[in-house]
C-alpha cells in the first residue's frame, strides 16, 4: 500500500519558495532608486536654472524619496522575517517535532503525550502566525512599490511642466538680472526695495524677519523675508489672517513688476515664476514651518 503521509518539505526549499515570492518582477527599465537618482539630478539642475527653490518640485521629491524608503524599510522587514521562518523549519525539522501526526501514534506515558501534543499545537500556530507576518509584508510591499512608482511619476511630470515652462522663467530672470547681497544688510536692493513698501503698505505689529546666515535657502541668500502675522508659533487671529490675505494678494499682483518669485502662506505657495496659481504644500509638521503664522516672500 502507497503511503499518503504528507512529505517533510526541507528547509532549504521552504526558504527557496519564500525568497521567489518576495523577489520583485524583472524591470525591463531602470530600477526605482535609479530613476529617482536621476530625477533628483534632474530637479537640482532646475532649482539652478529657476535660480532659487521650487517648492512644488521639492514636494514631489519629498513624497517620492519618503515613499521609496517605505519600501526599503518593508523589504528589509520582509528579509529578516524570512530568516526567522528559516529557523524556524531548520529547527523543527531537525528536532522531529514540525510532524504533528506522529503524536497520535505515540506509546507511553500519557503525560508526555500530552506535553508533545503541547509542543506540536504550539509550533503549528507559531508558524501560522510566521507565514502570515510574511504574507502581510509581501501585500505591503507590492502596495508600497506601486505607490513609489507612482510618486515617481508624479516627479517626473512636474519635472517636465517645470522645463517647458523654462523659455518664460529666463525671460523674467533675464528682465530682472542677478542681484548679490550688501555687506551692511546681508539683502539684495530688491529685497530691501521690496520689504519696505509693503512695510508702507501694511502694519506689521509682530515684525519681520529676513537673513539667516548659513540658511540654504532664499533666507540664506538675502532673497526672503517672513512678514510675521502672529507672535512665532501661533495662529493669527482674523483681523491678522485678512492682513496676510491681502498681502499674498498684493504679492501676486504685483510680483512680475516688482521682481518677486514666489509666496508662502497657510501651507500653500502661489510661484510666480510659473504662474500655475495657489498650490497646496505638504505638511511640514507646525504652525510656523506650514506657514500659518506668516507671509514668505522670495525676490529674484
């Protein structure tokens, strides 16, 4: 008579199965991280070209390079999960004890029947709850993977709205030329100009701040300045949100004659340079990075 006992299935199977499983499909065309490597390349040449930030195109880097991570984190999750389901097979495997059926051929004392069916219930579900750990990792990564490639995409199409838009920026970049600092103030003249005709303009009763040194961005440049609309960290009340209201407003209107790039208030940011309209930004984690508590305004 053929026997049906189900076969022992080594260890080294087992991880082989798993390891297809978790393997991702043969790309015809360059890897994720080379793509984004690229575009990366491509978006630092652009903020040049653009001659300062642009936080559309630094949003979308963001979220590709923050969704390329969880991918990263997931595999490696998925590695060490299929280590441990190795060592789980090796050991039960070489200790007998995976088998459960034996358990009900067992002779002798009853207690150790009872302490082995113990030890086989125990194995069975812990390998249950193993390979279900690794199927759930390899259904958040195949969902985490498509959403990565999706933010690359998104990179990319930004990228490309961003150069044919190029012929425009150098014609305003052209009109308005290129400014350095003065030793006194640490601000370009259109900076300086800029700042004091708003401060004409609109109360400022909580101040503004312009230079950072060592800021990498327009701070750092002499090109920025924050028109406090609230004591730092706080929300402005409604008469200080209008104020910021109307003085966004006036920035857009104005910004091609005046030489102003773009503007950031309540986590949006109007670019003048592209002219694509209020944006929303991604959250930066607080009042005051989101924008809420004052108008951002950047010069060429």
């Amino acid at each position: 008579m053929r026997s049906h006992r189900r076969p022992r299935w080594p260890a080294a199977v087992l991880v082989a199965l798993l390891s297809v499983l978790a393997m991702p499909p043969a790309e015809a065309e360059p890897s994720p991280q080379a793509r984004l490597n690229r575009l990366t390349k491509q978006a630092a040449d652009l903020q040049k070209a653009y001659r300062g930030e642009i936080q559309s195109l630094e949003d979308v880097r963001r979220a590709a390079q923050k969704a390329d991570g969880r991918v990263k984190k997931l595999r490696a999750d998925l590695v060490t999960a299929e280590q441990q389901i190795a060592q789980f097979y090796r050991n039960s495997y070489m200790s007998g004890s995976i088998d459960g059926p034996r358990v009900l051929t067992f002779q002798g004392d009853p207690d150790a029947i009872l302490g082995q069916a113990a030890t086989v219930t125990y194995l069975a579900e812990e390998k249950r709850q193993r390979m279900n750990r690794i199927n759930g990792l390899i259904k958040e990564t195949v969902t985490a993977a498509k959403e990565s490639d999706g933010k690359i995409a998104d990179m990319r199409k930004e990228i490309r709205r961003l150069e044919a838009k190029k012929k425009d920026v150098d014609a305003l970049l052209k009109k308005f030329g290129f400014q350095t600092p003065d030793a006194g103030s640490g601000l370009t003249g259109r900076m300086v100009g800029i700042r004091n005709v708003i401060m004409q303009s609109f109360p400022m009763p909580f101040g503004v701040g312009c230079l950072r040194r060592g800021d990498p961005g327009e701070h750092g440049k002499g090109r920025a300045c924050d028109f406090m609309m609230s004591t730092g960290g706080r929300m402005p009340d409604a008469a200080s949100q209008a104020r910021g209201d109307a003085l966004a407003e006036w920035c857009i209107e104005n910004g091609r004659s005046l030489g102003i790039m773009y503007i950031i208030w309540r986590q949006r940011y109007y670019d003048i340079r592209t002219g694509a309209g209020w944006r929303q930004m991604s959250d930066r984690g607080g009042i005051t990075a989101n924008h809420y508590d004052h108008v951002h305004v950047s010069v060429f």
